[in-house]
C-alpha cells in the first residue's frame, strides 16, 4: 500500500515537469570577473592616495576572479564545477545563476538569450548553507514555498500534494512533521536539511538548477544519495550546474560534464569519463590508480604526479591552461556556435507564480507559525511578567499626594516600553537578511506583501505583553480608577510600542548589522530620553530640538495627560492653602497639557515614517545590479 501511495505521489512530481518544464540549454563564453583592490583594512586604494601609496595596487587596479571561462550544458546534463578553494567555483556559479552584478563580461545566455526577471521561475539556486526557518516543520517548509512559488494553474490541494510529493522523492517522509531546528535547537539532521533546500528548488520543476557545494560537512553516503537524487533530477530534463570541492570517485563518475578551474583559469571542460584520458594525453598522468578529482584537485594546484616537489608549481600551471587553449578552447566555441542554429528562443516565462494577495496572505500565516516561539519565549514572557510585579511593588498604591512617584511610573513607561520592542525590533531584518535574500533573489515574492505581512504579522503578539504589562502595574500603582483612564493610558503605551519598533525596523534594515544597530538604538533612545522632560527642565536651546522628534518625550506628554488636568489640585507645603495646581508642578511644568494632539498626531507620523524607510533600506536586498 506505501508503495504505491510512493508511486502515485512520485507520478505527481512528474506532472509538474510535463506542465511547466521548458528545456534550457546554457552557454558562457568568454566570462570575465574582475573586482577593484582594496587596501589593507578594507579601504578602497583610491580613497587613501593622500596618504601614501596602496600597497595591494595602484588606483584604479583590478583583480581577474574569472579569466575567460567558456562552456555549454545542455537539458539532461549535469555540470560539476572542481577546482581548490579560491579557484572561482562559487563566483562562475553565481553568474550563471543570474545573481552576479559588478564587472562581469562575457556572454551568458539561457536559449539563446539573457537572463530576466521572468527567469527567475525557472530557476533553482541551493546555496552552500542552507537558510531555512528553525522552528517550521519540513512539511510547513515545503508547503509555504509550492503556495509562493508554483503558479494559479494548481489548485491549492494540488500545491499541497506536489510538497509531499516531493517529501517522499527526497526520502524525508520520516522526518516530515520535526523541525528543521537550528544552532541552539535540535532538529533534522546536516543532510536532511540539504534535502529540504533542494526540494525547495525542485517544488518549482525549475529548468535550470544550481547548487553550491550540496555536498559539504556530510558524509559519503549522504553525499552520494543527494548527488543521486540530483542526478535523477538532470536525467528528467533539466539542466544542472554544481559546484563540489572533493567529490567521491562514486560521485565523480555520475558527472555528464566537468570543469576544472584554477585561479580563475579553465584547465578542462568537456565528459568526466574522457578527463583522465586528456590529461594523460598531454603527460599528466598519475603514477597510481586514484580517484579522478583528487587528482584534478592536485593538478589544479600545481603538484603532478611526474614533477619534483622542488618544480615551480606556477609552471605547471600556465602548462595546463596554454594546454587549455591548445586543444580544448576552439572545439569548444565551435560546439557552442553549432548549438546556435539549433536552440530554440520562443518560450516566455511569467513574472510572479501568484498574486500580491496570495503572497501577502502565505506569508502572514508562515510569520505567525514562525515567529509565535520567538515572541512567546518563556524567558521573555518570564522578564516581561517578572518586571510588572517589580514595578507594581514599587509604586504600590501611589496616589496624587505623591506625584513625583506617579509621574515617574508614567516616564518609566515610555522608557521600558521604548527600549524594549525597540531592541526587539533591530534584529528582525539582521536576522531575516539571508532569508529574504535568497527568497527575493528567486522571485518569490514582491518586497511589498513580505513587509507589509512582516510587519501586521508582528502586531497581535507584541501588543499582548505590554497590554499585559499595563493592566498589572496600572491597579497596583495606584492610577486612576477609571475605564477611560486606564484604556487612554494603554492607548498611549501601544502607541509607544509602534513607534519604538517602526524606529528598531529601520535601523536594523538600514545599518543590517546586530552590534552596529545595537549601538546606534542605544545612542538614540539615550538622547530621547534625557530630553524627554523628566530628567532635565531647563534643557539649552541648541539641543531642545531633539525633544520634537523623541519619541519618548511625546508619550511622556500624552502619558501625564490621561491621569492630571492642568486646573487638578495635590498636596503641597508651598501653598498657604496646602494645595497646589499640578499644572505648576516643576516636573510637569516644562512638558505641559497642551498640544497633546500634536504629540499624538507625531507618534503617528513617526509609526509610519520609520516604517517607509525601513522599506526603502529594504529594496537593496536581493537586487543584482546587472554590469
């Protein structure tokens, strides 16, 4: 019965290919790469030439990553990239991927023509580490990405059998319903996660796959089953490039194709089963039955099996590329002009797999799932909770004839609650970066449904533990007894709270960095806070203005106005009638009642502004700007 319920969902998978597959044959010819030198301590050369002379080059000078690399691979090919670390693997990789911008020439062409947008659909890319969520299931991971990525012609049942289709393909059946887990949290195992960043990929049927390195920290036999699966994935149609550093000799001989580089250079391209018997042709030949890419790998760095130790390694080198262009470089453009006359250029690709609805509406559901572990923590519902008993205790029943007590619990509320979802929210876009560059780099999604999802996604569980928050301190501090009061002074807190994570959203998206934006939040919320009107009465004109953009000091205004009128009377010693007007304490003095519209309505602008420009930080990542 498994057996056939395998059959039936493997047949599935097929289906996609038959539906959506459009064969496409790839060339590069001639691809160059350079990149600018920079001094030593990551100065451009040019910016320090005032003060001496570079030492990696002179202004202006370039390193050649890649050096001319040309080659073909067609549909049920696949192409594995070798060569030493160093040598432009994963840098040709990400070219021919689509993902490459800087100074790069040459001609890369899928079917005859460039790379688009719209061929990003049919793209897969699996990077060397896989970015996945820690707490989503393999199942939810792959259900989320067949609901973004596979087009409106499936039904949403269809998307769901396809991602068990493709569970079943992989052999991940037995860990379908565990986490993926992450560094801290245990989860599948190195190779199963692997397996789920191809099947991301797969899911799509896409016509072009790529994988970097698939094969690194596993062992030889998880190696060989996801090569194995790979291969069976180029035997369907597709065209497959990969980039190994020491594959098996198993593994080696499941290659269509190889290309071995070295600094830059192409040393051979054409079948694995004929490179030994090329290089044997022109005197590289080892003295000992070995695996093949040991020895592609020790030729690559100059060390043959007939030289001296002592032989300059450089020569060996330049032997191995002149013998490149030699005998291998014209019969290779030849082929590549032949494939020419014979590729067809009339297939068009979609731009988005599904609406902006359908994507915001994934993505919503994907962030509560994913997110709900991170808000709820223990620890952090364990702070928020032990630090309300504290403050309660503190301000235990306070009344107005203490109000220097009182209003310091209402300052004390935007200061908590302006640092705390402030650094809450600096790490989200630092954490999510490469997530959200390898999803935009495949054309997942727009940048518009992942923020706008991102950001209301957030909203319902980050209000709960302040609301928690105010509803255990506002009784035991002694406020106001009134509904009014009490949800007016709630009102102002979560007001806060938006504003405080707009701020850490666009900090963290600007500066993309965890220590940097930790440094640059505290700076700020320091400086708001000293000018907010609590601290410092009597602040001097020429710094004032940062209280009309601190986010602090307008809460603090809103905050005295939903417990004090200006015309409300508490004890005092000063008065000859024993009372005073609160209006004309000192504290409150200086902030005032009025303009307490105007303090909202610049909360308000400040929950959206910061927003707006947390996406415009955004809108760099994932965009290749082409050369």
């Amino acid at each position: 019965m498994m057996d056939i319920e395998s059959q039936e969902q493997s047949q599935a998978v097929s289906s996609i290919f038959k539906k959506t597959n459009r064969s496409v044959t790839l060339k590069f010819d001639e691809v160059f790469y350079k990149v600018a030198l920079k001094k030593s301590g990551g100065f451009p050369c040019q910016k320090l030439t005032k003060l001496g002379p570079c030492q990696n080059g002179a202004k202006g000078e370039e390193k050649v990553i890649l050096k001319g690399i040309t080659g073909l691979v067609q549909p049920g090919e696949m192409l594995a990239m070798l060569g030493p670390s160093g040598s432009g693997k994963t840098t040709l990789l990400t070219a021919l991927g689509g993902k490459l911008g800087g100074k790069l020439t040459g001609k890369i062409t899928y079917n005859n023509k460039p790379y688009t947008n719209s061929m990003k659909r049919n793209t897969g890319f699996v990077t060397q580490d896989d970015v996945l969520y820690p707490h989503l299931t393999v199942t939810e991971t792959l259900v989320f990405t067949a609901l973004l990525r596979l087009p409106n012609t499936f039904t949403t049942q269809e998307k769901f059998s396809h991602a068990e289709a493709v569970l079943v393909q992989l052999g991940l059946t037995r860990c379908k319903n565990s986490i993926i887990g992450g560094p801290f949290m245990r989860g599948i195992s190195g190779g199963e996660r692997k397996r789920v960043s191809i099947g991301q990929e797969l899911l799509i049927n896409p016509s072009l796959l790529f994988l970097d390195e698939p094969t690194s920290g596993l062992d030889s036999t998880t190696a060989q089953r996801i090569v194995s699966a790979v291969s069976e994935q180029a035997k369907g149609g597709r065209t497959v490039v990969m980039t190994i550093h020491q594959p098996s000799s198993r593994l080696f001989y499941m290659f269509d194709k190889v290309l071995l580089l070295s600094e830059g250079n192409p040393l051979y391209f054409g079948k694995g089963s004929e490179v030994m018997d090329y290089f044997a042709g022109i005197g590289f030949e080892p003295s000992v039955p070995m695996n093949p890419a040991d020895y592609l790998l020790d030729l690559a760095n100059g060390v043959s099996s007939y030289n001296d130790p002592r032989d300059n390694q450089v020569i060996v080198k330049q032997t191995l590329v002149n013998a490149y262009k030699d005998n291998l470089a014209t019969n290779l453009k030849a082929q590549i002009k032949v494939i020419d006359e014979n590729v067809s250029t009339d297939k068009q690709f979609s731009r988005w797999a599904v609406s902006w609805w359908q994507q915001f509406t994934v993505l919503f559901r994907r962030g509560l799932k994913e997110r709900k572990h991170q808000t709820f923590a223990g620890i952090k519902v364990a702070q928020v909770l032990i630090v309300a008993l504290l403050t309660g205790l503190i301000w235990w029943k306070s009344d107005v004839a203490h109000l220097q007590d009182q209003i310091g619990l209402l300052f004390f509320y935007s200061g908590f609650w302006g640092f705390f979802p402030l650094m809450q929210a600096i790490f989200t876009f630092p954490q999510e970066r490469r997530m959200l560059e390898k999803e935009r780099s495949s054309g997942m999604y727009k940048l518009s449904s992942y923020f706008i999802s991102r950001t209301l996604s957030d909203l319902p569980m980050d209000l709960v533990l302040p609301t928690t928050f105010v509803t255990i301190t506002y009784w035991m501090g002694g406020l106001k007894r009134a509904a009014a009061n009490f949800f007016f002074t709630l009102f102002v807190v979560l007001f806060n709270v938006l504003a405080a994570q707009g701020l850490g959203l666009a900090i963290g998206a600007m500066v993309l960095d965890q220590r940097n934006a930790t440094t640059v939040v505290a700076v700020i919320m320091l400086s708001f806070q000293l000018v907010g009107g609590y601290y410092v009465q009597h602040v001097p004109c020429f710094i004032a203005w940062i209280k009309y953009i601190s986010i602090s000091q307008h809460t603090y205004k809103l905050l005295l106005g939903s417990q004090y009128t200006n015309d409300q009377t508490y004890p005092c010693s000063t008065s000859a009638s024993g009372v005073c007007f609160v209006g004309d304490y000192p504290s409150i003095k200086m902030v005032g009642f009025n303009r307490q519209i105007v303090s909202a309505v610049a909360l308000g602008i400040m929950v959206l502004f910061y927003r707006v420009i947390a996406y415009l930080a955004l809108m760099r990542i994932g965009v290749v700007k082409k050369p």
